[in-house]
C-alpha cells in the first residue's frame, strides 16, 4: 500500500484534471492545505470560479484517487477565485472588476434581458460578486424584472453607489429619471450615459459585471467595447429563423470589435403544459443549435417558455430566485455554470501562469 504522505497526496491528485481547462488541479495551483491525521485527509481545491459546472466531477475523482493512497476519509472544502480574462489596463475604467460580459441579440423581445439578470443572479448565488448594468438606455427594464428601485447616493469617494437587490449590484438611468419618462436621446448622449456609469459607480471588487445591451447594433455597443476590455459576448435568441437572421448580424458586430463571443442562448425554447407535460415548440425547433455550428460556436443551454419567468420578471423575483425554481430557472441556472466555465477557460488562456500556491 502506498505511503500516505503529503507528497503522495499531491502526487496521486496531479491524475484529476479540471474539465474546462484541460489541465490537472496541481498544475493550477488549485490545491492548498493539505493536513493528514492518521488516515484521515483534508485539503482545499481552489475553483477557479464558484459557478463550476463539473464540481461534483472534479470532487469525485479527488476523492478517489486520495482513497485508493490508503485514506480512511477525505475531507474537501472548497473556494473559489475568479481569474481575469482579460490582462490589466494601466488606465483601465474597471481596475476593480475582473470580466465584463456583455449579454446582446439581434432584436428585441427575444429575453435578452431576462437572460441579463438570471445569469447575474445565479452567478451571485454561487458565490461569486456580481454586478449588472443596464446599458438599455432608451428603454431600461432591469429595475423593475430586479425588484429594486430608489435613487441611489454619493459614496464616500464621490461616485454613485449601486442599488443592490438578490446579491447583485444594479445601475440603471431608470433610477434617475421620473417614472413613465420616455429617453428621447441621440447616440452620443446614450454613449455618455454608459460612459459614466462604466466610470462614476463605485462598483467595487467585481468578478463578473454583466453589461444588459439594446438588441440591434448600435452607439451603446461601440461605446461599451470601446471603453472596456470585455470578457466575452453571450448572444440571446429565439428559434425562429427572424431572431437567427438578426442575432447573426449581432455576431458579426462583436467579431468587427474583436470581443470573443462566449457562446449562445436559445431564449423560449419550447413550452410545457403544465397539466400533460407535452412540449409546443411555439417558435420553431433547433434553430439555435443550428446557428451554433454553423458559426463554431458553444451551444450554453436552452430555455424553455416558463410562466413563472413572466410572473418574477413582473413583480422583480427572478426566476432562479423563486423559493420553488422551474424548468426555466434550471435551464439558466445552467447556462450560468456554462458562462462561467467559458469565462475560466479564456482567463486560463490569457494566464497561463497559475496564481495560487500550495501552503
């Protein structure tokens, strides 16, 4: 039977592989504090997001291989740490958030901003410090599906502090303007507007902001990724072949900026009775995974149509966030875990070098 040492211990883990990156969880440095009792083992694996998708499988297989060393029992406990994937700016606007993602589409009413706030709130549900900005300037609907209002203040540093509702940091115009008052503005003042708020919030320390864009391609996308490195574009649409035609050119739009698209959505995907169960495809079927190979990119998940997804969004209790969650609110849950995996990918891409150490 092999020695049961801490050299073994690290040795017998350098078999597990973090799933998304490729790589064993000693090569990134993802393991600390390992203590050994008799036969008894604990250590800390370091994730290098708190949304892992394939924790149960990286745990799994530690588990394993520390048992098969002679350990009677193998205690684990977990954290996280968010890595940039994008490197630091000397000027950066955001010196404090790690990613940005930006959440776009072809054209409106496809959910894009439903997909905006679930993803912003799962993410914060797994752990992680998450903020949302809502750069649908002329018709912002983030407040109301958030459940947060208010104006918000002056922070000690003389910039604006972000509203805060289910663990997610919010800024919105809609808090500044009188309720049922149209935004009548022409591209620069919308330009501005973002501008600020990328510069004049006191976001903090963010690892994800998720930026809620207009659907179309227009002033507030060439602002954002102009002013900001961005992590990665989540494009949302539905599966009919209209949404597919716009969310192409959407597509198009982040390749000419050169912003790496994460993946995409399928929004409404089919709807379950909720007495027989069977499913209506109301707006076709397949068309976003057709859209995915066609273009090479990630398929993140598929949503089906969820009433429950309409209540919450009207009354601000987003759908991963009801005490008694839906298929929908699973579905984004997942595509959550997805974001995030592809997120830590491009940051291990952008880092080679690990950033935690074994102690």
């Amino acid at each position: 039977m092999p020695t049961l040492t801490e050299a073994a211990i690290i040795d017998a883990l350098r078999s597990v592989q973090e799933p998304e990156l490729g790589r064993d969880i000693i090569t990134l440095q993802m393991v600390k504090a390992v203590t050994i009792e008799d036969t008894r083992v604990a250590f800390t694996i370091e994730l290098t997001t708190p949304a892992c998708p394939l924790k149960d499988e990286i745990e799994g297989n530690a588990r394993r291989v520390v048992q098969e060393l002679g350990a009677s029992d193998v205690e684990i406990t977990w954290g996280a740490m968010v890595r940039r994937a994008t490197p630091r700016q000397a000027e950066q606007i955001l010196p404090n958030v790690k990613n940005v993602i930006a959440v776009g589409s072809g054209k409106g009413g496809v959910g894009k901003s439903t997909v905006s706030v679930n993803l912003a709130v799962a993410l914060a549900q797994a752990g992680a410090a998450v903020g949302l900005l809502d750069a649908d300037i002329t018709g912002p609907n983030i407040p109301m599906m958030l459940g947060v209002d208010g104006q918000p203040k002056a922070s000690e540093n003389n910039k604006i502090t972000p509203l805060e509702r289910h663990g997610v940091k919010c800024i919105s115009i809609q808090f500044f303007v009188p309720e049922g008052q149209p935004i009548v503005w022409r591209g620069p003042l919308v330009g501005g507007a973002i501008q600020q708020f990328l510069r004049d919030v006191d976001w903090g320390e963010l690892d994800y902001l998720v930026v809620d864009l207009p659907p179309g391609t227009s002033d507030a996308q060439l602002t954002l990724a102009q002013s900001v490195p961005l992590g990665g574009a989540v494009l949302v649409t539905t599966p009919q072949e209209v949404a597919l035609s716009d969310v192409g050119k959407a597509l198009a739009m982040f390749k000419r900026l050169s912003v790496p698209i994460l993946g995409l959505v399928e929004n409404m995907t089919a709807f379950a009775c909720p007495h027989c169960g069977e499913l209506t495809e109301i707006f076709g079927r397949g068309g976003g995974q057709r859209f995915c190979e066609t273009h090479g990119l990630d398929f993140l998940g598929a949503i089906p149509l969820d009433i429950t997804v309409r209540q919450g969004g009207d009354v601000g209790v987003p759908a991963v966030a009801q005490r008694e969650p839906g298929p929908a609110a699973r579905a984004m849950t997942a595509v959550a875990g997805a974001v995030a995996a592809r997120m830590s990918v491009r940051a291990a891409s952008a880092d080679p070098q690990p950033l935690l150490s074994i102690s």
